[in-house]
C-alpha cells in the first residue's frame, strides 16, 4: 500500500527534523543534518528539481515514517519522547 505526501509536506518535514535535537545528534559531521532531515532534505531536492509536486513510497517506508511524524507533530508542537529521531529511521 502506498502513501503520497505533497512538496508542503516534506518541507514541513525537513523544517522539523532540521529543528530536532535529536535528530541531530546522528549527523555525521559535526553541527550538520541529522538522518531523518537528511532523507527530508534529499526527498525534497529531487522533487524541486524534477518539478514533482507529490512523491509516493511504500506505508512502512522510512520516508513515510519521517514525514508522517512531522506531519502528526504539526509546526508548533514540541519534540516527544515518541517522535525521536530512533522512532523514525535510526
């Protein structure tokens, strides 16, 4: 089963990920992108520069868990225990 998510949502997706503390503490270089921005931002890249509006990908997908926990989370509501960085892809 395949699930879609619009250039809004992986923009919100990379806001927040890019924002997680978390997250963050995977990067593999110092002060950069953690793992799950990182799919976000690489997502979001090749959508811009294909000019694709939507992308696709399987429900238990890493990028269906990425962007759909950022999207639960909304923009205003704070990191979670449940919403970490190791619930997503780490």
């Amino acid at each position: 089963m395949a699930v879609t998510f619009t250039l809004d949502d992986v923009s919100a997706a990379v806001r927040y990920w890019g924002d997680d503390p978390e997250d963050r503490k995977g990067a593999k270089v110092c002060g950069g992108f953690g793992p799950n921005a990182c799919l976000a931002i690489e997502v979001l890249t090749v959508m811009t520069l294909s000019r694709e509006r939507t992308v696709a990908c399987q429900v238990d997908s890493s990028l269906a868990k990425v962007i759909g926990c950022a999207l639960r989370a909304g923009p205003s509501r704070p990191h979670t225990p449940a919403e970490s960085a190791t619930d997503a892809i780490t």
